[in-house]
C-alpha cells in the first residue's frame, strides 16, 4: 500500500486513528474541514473547565473512529454493509458537523437566526460532492435518512450514535469531568441490527442506562453550567448589541469581511446558500479578535461587555426551578443603571433572564430499542425495573438570571 | 520522622497509599491482618473476569486510604475531627473486614451458619485491642456506632462510605468493567457534616446519581452474574455434601485441621468465638486444597462437583424474573439421574433453584441525605426530578435455576 | 472558611486543583494571567497532534498544583519551609510563563528578537508587585535565585522542576503520546533536600532515567517533529515577509494595535518594557485574525504562505543528521521560482534550511544529584551502571531544509 | 455465527479480548489451560505489590490478544500471512507459558532441577496435539522455530514479542508501576517484516529506546526487589530444608499426592515427562496449603521458615554491588544460632547469600533492528546518537545477602 493512503492520528481519547480511504484523505485536507480547527468543539466550557480546548475537528476525527469500529462490529455479527455503504457512513459522519460555525449557540440566536448547523452541514457536503464527483451520495443519502438501511442513519443521529458517543466522551475526557464517562467501548459491543433498525441487546441495558446517567450530569454539570451559560449570553448580548449599533449607523469594525457580512447582512436561509463559501471562512478567530477590537470601542455597553468577556470577568448568574420575579430584575436593572451611567434600555445587556431545559430520554422522538433473546424488542423505558421511566421523558426546566455582581 | 514509621504501597488504583503511624504499621504486620491477602475480594468472579483476583486486604488498604482522603476533605471544610477520631476512623477502616473468611457467602450458608462476618471483625477487633493496651477504644466505639459524632460511622457504615467507594471503584478496576466506575474523587469533595450526620453538598446529587446507577450494574452485570452464582453455588452444594457425607461417617479428609473443624463441627455464635484463633487460620487456600483434594473423593457427587469447580466446567444456570416451574427442575433433576447414574436425592446437588436480589437504593435503611445552600436537607430520593425513586427502593429479585448442560 | 477564598478547578491531568490563598485567587482571576488562556502551549504542534490545543493558562495551574504536591512531600520528610515561603514558591511557577508571546518561538525570533520570555515574565512579576502591595517579594526571589534556600528556586527551575513535570505530562497527554508520561508522581515521592540543593534518594534513579528518555522522545516525537517545525518556520517567514513589506512602505493590515506595534517597531529591551501593556494584549488570537486577513493580501509570497498555514497546505521537510547540500536549496528555489512566477530572493521564503537539536541530559548547567543512603550525593552521570552517560550530554543536532512540495 | 464460537473477556489491561475461534475455545477450556488460573504470574511480588495477583491464565490471554494485534498489523501492510498461520501463531502464544509451574523460579530450583519451563510447555503441546488430531502442527513449528517465517517465531520469543509486551504491561498494571508502562500499542504499529525478519522501522526508535528503559526499571525495581527476592529464596530454603528432612525418612505431609511426589521423587527430564498428568495437577494451591501445614512442622527450621513466610515476617535482604564479606554471613549465622538454638548447618536456612542480575540489551541473542527508508537495516545500538550501548549488553550482577532481622 502507498504510503500517502495511509495515515495515523493519535487520540489521546481513542489511541489512533486510521485513515486509509484517499477519499476520506482529501475530504480531511479540504480548507472546509480543516477549518473546524479553529472552532472549539464547547464554545466557553473552557472558562470554567481549562482543559476544555479540544476542536470540532477532532471531535469529526474521533466520531469518524468510532463509526469504523461500529461498522465492524456488526459485521462480526453477520450484519450485510457492503464497502461502499461503510465508506458512506464514514463520510456522513466526518462530516456531520462541517457546518457548524463558530459558538454556534451565540450565532444561531444572532448573526444566522433560523439556519440550523446540520442544514448549513448538508448544503456543503452537497458543494463537495459536486467538487468529488459525486463520491458523496451514498454518504448523502445516509445522512438525510433517505437510504434504505435505516441504521446507518440511526448511527449517525439517534440516541445512540457514534455523535453522542464521541462528544460525551471527549468532552468528558478533556473537561476532566471523569463521571461524565459512558462506556462506549461495551455499547458499541452491544449494538445489533434488527429488521434494519439499530438495536441494542439484552445485556446491555444496564450500560444504556449508565449512558443516559452520564449524559444527564454532563448536561447539567457541565453544557448547561451557570458560568459557561453567564458567558454564552454575553456574547449573544455583544452580538445584539453591535448589530443594533450598526442599525444605528455607528461603526463596529469586525476583524475580518466574513464577520462583517454576517454581522450586518439580515441573513435567511436563500443568501445563506449564496454565500456558503463566506461561512466556510468564518471561525472562532473572528469572534474573538471581533471582540478583543470592540474594548475600545467608544459604546461603554460594547466595550464593558467585550472586556469583561476577555477578562474573564463574567456576569453573575442565578439559577432556580421557578422563574425570576420581575421586581428583582428591576433591581437588578436599576443597579446597573446607576453604577455604569446607563439607560434602562441599555441595562438590559447587563440583566436578563432566560432558560435551560434538558431531557434525559425521549422515547419519542429517538427511541433505544433493547432487543432481547427470544427475538421481541422493547424500548428501554418499557422493560422490567427500568431505571428509564416516563418521569424522565419530560425535559427539565431551569431559569436563570444573569445579573452584574 | 524515623523512616521505619512510614510506609509507601503502590496501589494500581489509588496511586499511592501511604502509612504513617506505628499502631497501624503494627496491624497491618499482624497475622490476622495479613491473612485477608489469601481471601479474594470477589470470590469466584474472576471465573468470568479473569482480572479480579485481587484481595481482601488491598481492598482493607484502599478502603483505609480513602478515609484519610475523607477526613482531609472534611477537615478543610472546618469539620472538627481530632486525631484520636483520625486515627480510630482509619483503624475501624483498616479492620472492618478482617472477620470475612474464604468465599464468605458460602461460608456463611455451609460452615458458619448466622454468624455475619462483622459480628467476627468486631470480635477480632476486641482481641486485637486487648494485644495493644486499648489503643483500639475509639474505633470500636466509631465501628459500633457508639462515638458521638456519627458521620465516622457513617463514613465506615452507611450508602456512602468509604467501604463502598473503594470496592466498587477496585472491583471495577480489575474486573475491567469500566462502566462501573463510580468518580468517588468527586464525591469525596461533595461531603460534609451537618447537625453530626454525613451530608452532600447540593452540586454533588448528579454524581450521586451515577454512583447508585454504576452501582446498579456492578450488582446485575458482576456481582450476580449467573456464572459466578453457579460456581458460589456449587461451592455451597460441595460443602453440604462434604458435611452430609462427615455426618454419615465417611472420610472427607481436609487439607487443614482448620477448615477439618469447622466442615465437622455444628458451629454457633458461642462455640465459634472460643475457636477465633481457629477461624483466623482459615483462608481461601484451605477451601481450594480440599477441593482439589476431593476430586479424587470416593463419592460420585463429591468428586464430580469438584472437578467441574476447579476445572471451570460449571453448571448452566438460567435467570428469571419469575420463579421457575417445578416441572423443569424435575426434568433437569430426572436427567442428570440417568447420566450421572445417581438418586434423586443426589441429583438435587446439580439441580437446583434460588434467589438474587439487589435493591438500587433504599431510603429507609440508609439514607443520602442532600444539604442544599440554605441548610436545608432532603432525602435524594425527594430532590426535584429525582433519577432516584421510590421504586428503586423496591429490591429487585430475580430467580435462577442451576443444572447440569 | 469563606467559600470565596477556595475554588476548585477540574483538571483532566491532576484530576482536581484546589486554590485556596485569596492572593492568588487574585492572580488568576488578573487580566494578565487570563490572557494565558488564548496562547496554546505547543503552538502548531496541534497540526499534527489535534489533542494538543490546552493553554499556558493550563500549564501555569498545573505547574501550581504540582509545586503544592512537591512542598508538602518536602515537609512530610522533615524538610523545613514555612508558609511564606510555600506561598512565594506557589506564586512564583504559578507566574513563570506570564511573560510567553503567543507562539514564542517565532516571536523570539521576529517580532521580539532577543528578549528572553523569562525576562518578561520577570518584568511582568514586578508590575504586579507593585500593584499587589510588595507580596510578591519572595516570589521574586525565589523566580530569581536570590533566596538564600536554593532548593525552592530549583523546583521552578532545573533539571527536576515541576515545570518540565507539569508540560511533559500534560503535552503528552493531550497529544496522546502515551510513552512521553513520566511518572511525576513517584518522582515527587522521592525527591529530598540536602544542603539547601534538591536531590533525589537513590531508589528514585530507576525512575529519573525514564524520566530523561520519556523526555528525550518527547523533544524528538513530538516538539521538533517535522511538521511542526514546518509550520512554525512558515509562520517565522510570514511575519519576516510582513515586516519587510512594511518596511517598504507597502500596508501590512494588522487585527489589532498590539500586533501592529510589535510588526512595525524595532523592538528592544527597554522599549518593550515601556509597552509592557500592550504586550499583555498580544495572543493566539492577533496572530491568527491577522494571518487569514493577509489571506487576501495582494503580496503573492504572503498571501500564500497564508493561506497554506492557515489551510494546512504545509511546506515539506526533510529531516538529515547532515548539512543539507547548497545544491539542493537552490534546485528547490528555482522550481519555486518557476511555479510560483517569484523572485529568486522571494522564494527563499518557501525554500530555507535550518537546525534543530537537544539533550537529553545536560550534567552541567542543571545537574541531577542521587543522594545515597550513606548521605554521599553523585551526579546521575556518574553512579554506577549509569544508563545516562556522558555521550548524552553532547546536543544532538538535527538538519532540516523546508520546500515546496 | 454462532454464539458458541464467539466470546469476549473483559481485560482491563487491554479492554476486551475477543475469542472467535472454536479450536482456541477448547484449548482455553482445557484443564491443563484452566489450571494456569491458579498459577500467579509474579509469584511472591504481591508480598511488596498488593495488585501483582494476576495469573497466568490472565496474561497467556493478553498475549494472545496482543498476537492478533500484530498480525492484524503486519497484514495492513502487506505481509503475508495466513489463516492456518494466523491461527498457529495464536496457539503458540496462547500455550507458550502453558509448562509453568508454581513460583517457578523456586519449583526449578529444587523440585524440577534441570527442566526449563519452555521444554514443559512443548511437551505440554505435543501431549494436546495428540488430542486435537494434529491441529496444533502450525503452532508447534512456530513456536519450536522450524517454521518457514522466522517472524512468526519472533513475535512469540524475541525482544521485541508479545509476551514481554504483555507481562511488562500487565505487570506494570497490576502493581501499579506507572513507570514500567512500555506503550506497545505504537511499537505494535511499527512492527514490519523485512526478508523474513521482524524489524521496528526507523521513526519507532524512541519508542523502542523507551521500552528497553521501562524493562529496566521494572526489573530492578519489581522483579528483582530485595523483599521479592527474600520471599522467593525462603521457598526455596523451605522445599530444601523438608527435601532433606524425607531424605532423613522424616514425615513431610504435603497438600496432595502431586506435590509429594515432586517433593521426594528424583526427578529429571525423562522420569517427569512420564508424569506430565501430575506436573499438571500442580499449582499455588499445593504449594501454599501445604506450607500453611508445615507452620506446625515439629522441625524447628521448617516450621519457623513457613510461619514466617505465610505471615509476610521476612528475613531482610542487603543488596550490593560487591560480593558479601563471608565475616559478615558467619555473624549473622552465629547471632541465629544463639537465637534460635539451632546449629550451624541449620542457620544457612535463615542466613545466605546470593545474586540477581539483568541485561539492558543484549544485541547478541535477541537483536532489534531498525529499518530505515531507504531499505538499510541496523541494530538500535548501532543508530545514531543512540541511548541504547554497547555497555548496556554486559549483565549488571547485584549480589544479596538474605538474614535474620
């Protein structure tokens, strides 16, 4: 074999990672991939977690290793994939999250509101495919669930894809979060095919239920932690504001022409397509270097909340099962006003509320089907002594409010 | 400080576990203390997890090292613990299982009827602290919850002792079993005491939550895995026969006057403390010589089971959630008649029925009680959107049947 | 205590760091330190180890926690180190990269040419001083090796400091290179002062060697592999293009003030200190935005090394124990010259030699002392059967040309 | 597939192991196989290592995990390997350690003086040959190095095999010598065949170079620690002490026939191959049972050298460089005399000395070589700049003195 079809990554999560297709080589050399270096896999985590700097690249790198090691393992059980449908897979899932943008939750709420990552996604697997002759099909096929063998989609996206997996993991991996740990290794061992769909057999439901344990803590312990929350909003409320000071006719020098455009084009989804190539240039880089400009910026609102969000010198935040009484956010609001010289509407950026819900598994939407040995399947929500009960399907609400300590 | 006080162990799992004071030096270097190296941790687990050979005394050293962890922690947070508490805490640790003699639940069924092996501990700790002038006072007291401050008894006795963190995070370790891996570092720095009784923090019900489920699944995947019930079982078949074959005067010869005494003997609470010295010579050494020993016995049934036992040649076992149907267990009984040429009667020591049961949490019994921020505390079992409820109080039962396949 | 005098930070690595002095709670949360948290440790070496994204800011709370571990290890053999002394020495490693430009190396070599990072983190140290009332008195001291007690400034800087401890283990662990970890931990265990100097008892030698070798692979594997060395030489070029495009009067864009100053001053010692603000704004981050805006630039030389830097299209590197030949060099310049339509003094910036070496140990300038039983204390070199010999302590020199692939 | 073919351990060392062929099932359940589960790879290490409980069962698995690794390896590289050699080179490792006896460097010592383990397990071969129709000839070639592909003999003994890379990492594992870890997962990736020979290409150096170190260090500081080395060589005095006593017609009731009859029989290599069935009924078991019953032996020698064995109250051991002062040996015998009331001949149980030694690397039995691009291939004490010397090939002799404390 040729040296240069073959190539060895190593994971500190996985150990090595093997890439032999030159397909899967090129697509990992493409400047659309290799863009993903520059966009942090969990956005601000790494203010509260420092270990948490790991990128989205590296996170496609490891989802991409575990759909291999998926794939083998059920073909070691008898189930038909034939190269083609492995070689599908394994792109649907390198590429699963190519169309992420930098701190996706700030943007999505901001700069591209209503155009969801995995539609951005699929828009630039279709441009590639056009660029690789077409070699992406199946992979597009798989990834829009419209091929014929179900489970191949459901390892991508449901309860328990190679997505979840490795992210879970990873993020619990480089956060130092060692509870948020899931096993993955004996799930994957465990995964069956039946009647096309993916299935999970009877001995491991107690690793199931460790799994959805895991994920439940790392939401709360970790993706919805207040502090990482407390920083996610202020750029959200950066955005907003700069956007509203552009509206305003006031300068707000971005740091490269793609945030720019993004920052004052009213985008929808059609101009979106139009200017994918745009996207692609945009990363964590240009939010920051945006922001780190925007110190100076003559707006005491931009530039106190763009320094204190360098700095590390966050809003405060409280978090409760009810939601806020608005005569503490007066309070709140009223207190800012008179400590920053600030209107009431301005205070605003300073004091808000908002929400955080999570569900630990929803037996609609992504099911985990346990199949047992006399051949019946059941969700896992319906077997004897279930941990998984309905009770957990109800996604939990928090509240929190960030306020100026 | 003289070197000869202070002692290093490697310990796979804990890092390094260091010993510092003479009194514990002095038990560790005691025959008794040193006995529970020749007593398996899990018994006949390691039939079916080759790794989990590991001993009771490294679980007595793990345990011990973890209490001092606990008390640092506790310390810090301006918990009053005084050294004589330190140390009697460690000691009470260090000893809570020297009275657990070779493959316990066999034991405790076959040769030592109604004698827990911590009613043994206690009676070994008593002799140990006539030996060395009383020194041992405050951790008897602490042992049977008689001290003041019942978070020390809490931290050796209770849902969160130290007892369980360790063996669950060993067990898992050399099992391999990673899922089980409970993150008692966490815990550890969740603790703390309120109104004397052993709390956690509020931010710890998350980790809390992933121990009792990682716990869940050591009990179901490991522990009461049916292969390592039909050989604890089989060993419990072998002493009944042994006995029964002693009772009717035939030669079962031992391969030590210790284990010969107590297959002989009708023990009780009484006759069993005067022989203690006896009991301390017992060890899985004894069980596992005899047996080889056995397997040349005249007795068909004797030297059968013991074959099988030590050449890994188990019985079948089946799992039910339902008790199984009488009929079966007369065909299985009915065959094994005809193929090992044996009576009924005999044939009821490869086929046979029982139990296992393990209850996820139970409120009553042993509580974890939350300490919120405002002084507040709650049963887990109470938080809002508890994992934990009422019904994992219930234990879990399940049947099994053994048979000869 | 306070709650908000104690904070526990996760770290993957050391599992859990605990700060509990309000002083350098105060440090850390300081702009200053925070900047840390945007310079990558390893710089490009993400390239090829897409782990490798952890921060100084990491590196520097790591190097924290280990200096505590070091000290009480001190302490509990006797050794005498009061709290003042423990809180300068915490203070000092906690500051002792403060003075790291992002991507150093390349900085050293261009933007900042011979200025020492130790040097600006001295300068960097005393500032804070001034503002933090004089407590940083005998961090000074102890960073400078003006503290009558050697041995402090040793475990900041040598042979055996908790420094190398920290990167070394972190490095590899975040790039996965599993055979680079060191065993810092029983290194801590045996390390013992005599006279004032830092030593290691006799049984420590075993691992003191593995130690060097793990670092040896370290320096070989991972910071001069090829590629790194490629990309940072490329990003060495750049800024090299950049400066003399400025000096031609041409417009150099820059993403920010700091950068721009540092691009178009000719720096020296004393002017830099009189900037030492404005080099605390300088990150990954200006680097960075700059380079993709200069994507664009209408210089073909800096527009594509750019591009190729920023989309992983890296020069080629051959490695050589020899001299590269003068011939090669200029065969590779005209093919540049050729395709890429450049000058020949142009395409110096493609095609260039250069060295790379390292020790493995050095028994001069940082000595390892074996203190034996018999309180006779021997350099490493020179006990017997000595696995690290004289012939180590030659640097070994490594050629590289970098070209056009 | 059918279920019965295929089966997964649980191994924490290298996660899980996966059997799937029916021959390497009936040999794993083979009571000549299942007694290596009451045999432990390290012998008396637990006496200083608590975790090194691991057997030999446990680490013939591993390497047969770790054989599959390398061939699964070499074929992606194009080596040529088949099925029938694939699963011979399996069998051979699976069975390579098969011949060990209890505490083998003791049982060779004295019970079995002459017959190395390795002539056991061929003969142990050959006698399962006979069983399995011939389905062991592949195996046999292999592991006797008649094969046609050298390299397959290499990979289960040679410097660089398997086995070594499985008890290194297992023992390191299990006793918790982080340090000792040889990271073989990379050597394995640079393990390729070049004209019928296994060679490590040129960038695995380091690694290689590591691995040598890490082998030293685990054998000074495990294999050959002092307290291992005290333990092993009691065992030896006690099998020659109650030798001597049934040379003198004295009763030395053993465990069970097996060990009697290796005790009072002289054996050789003829004399034991008749009785291959009882050397294989042989293991711990025997030889601690029958220990613990001799702590009641009415010989003064034997009863005190068992009791302190059992109870870990050791002799104590002097390590040195230089030989023992036969003045210094004379003492301590007297000081035994007088103590015990024994005689001169007798105290030469208590008091003796001895020697250990080890070799770095040998480049004459057991070459690594390196294979560089350009085709060339050298020893690794021959490259450049290399850690690995000439003065590192001549064994280092330690020498002991064992003594009555």
């Amino acid at each position: 074999m040729a040296l240069s079809t073959r190539k060895i990554i190593n994971d500190p999560v996985h150990g090595f990672i093997t890439i032999d297709h030159p397909l899967i080589l090129d697509l990992v050399a493409h400047p659309y991939f290799q863009r993903l270096r520059r966009i942090k896999q969990m956005a601000f985590a790494m203010l509260v977690y420092p270990g948490a700097e790991h990128t989205r690249l590296h996170h496609a790198l490891g989802a991409y290793h575990l759909m291999g090691v998926a794939l083998n393992e059920l073909k070691s059980k008898g189930v038909e994939i034939t190269d083609e449908e492995c070689l599908g897979a394994k792109l649907a899932i390198l590429l699963h999250d190519v169309g992420h943008g930098p701190f996706s939750h700030a943007l999505e709420h901001t700069l591209i509101p209503g155009v969801h990552h995995e539609t951005l996604s699929l828009a630039i697997m279709q441009h590639l495919n056009d660029s690789f002759s077409n070699q992406l099909d199946t992979a597009i096929a798989i990834f829009t669930n419209q091929y014929h063998k179900p489970f191949l989609h459901q390892l991508i996206s449901g309860q328990l894809d190679v997505d979840r997996m490795d992210y879970l993991t990873r993020d619990s991996f480089f956060t130092g979060v060692s509870e948020g740990v899931i096993g993955y290794d004996r799930i994957l061992k465990m995964l069956t095919v039946h009647e096309g769909q993916l299935m999970v057999e009877e001995k491991g439901i107690f690793s199931i239920e460790k799994f959805l344990v895991a994920r439940r803590l790392m939401y709360w312990q970790v993706y919805l932690h207040k502090t990482v929350i407390a920083a996610e909003m202020m750029l959200v409320k950066i955005l907003e504001r700069a956007r509203r000071l552009a509206e305003q006719g006031r300068a707000v020098p971005s740091s490269s022409k793609a945030f720019h455009f993004f920052l004052t084009q009213e985008i929808n989804h059609e101009n979106l397509m139009q200017h994918l190539d745009l996207f692609c240039r945009l990363d964590d880089v240009d939010v920051l270097a945006t922001i780190k400009g925007w110190m100076e910026h003559p707006d005491a609102v931009l530039s106190n909340l763009c320094t204190r969000l360098i700095n590390r010198s966050l809003l405060k935040v409280k978090m409760s099962t009810e939601a806020p009484d608005p005569a503490q956010i007066r309070f709140y609001r009223n207190d800012v006003c008179s400590r920053l010289g600030i209107s009431e509407e301005e205070a605003a950026y300073f004091v808000f509320e908002g929400e955080a819900n999570n569900t630990t598994y929803n037996p609609i939407d992504e099911s985990i089907q346990i199949l047992f040995k006399n051949g019946v399947s059941k969700d896992i929500s319906r077997v004897d002594h279930a941990l998984i009960q309905h009770n957990l399907s109800t996604p939990v609400k928090k509240y929190y409010i960030c306020y100026l300590g």
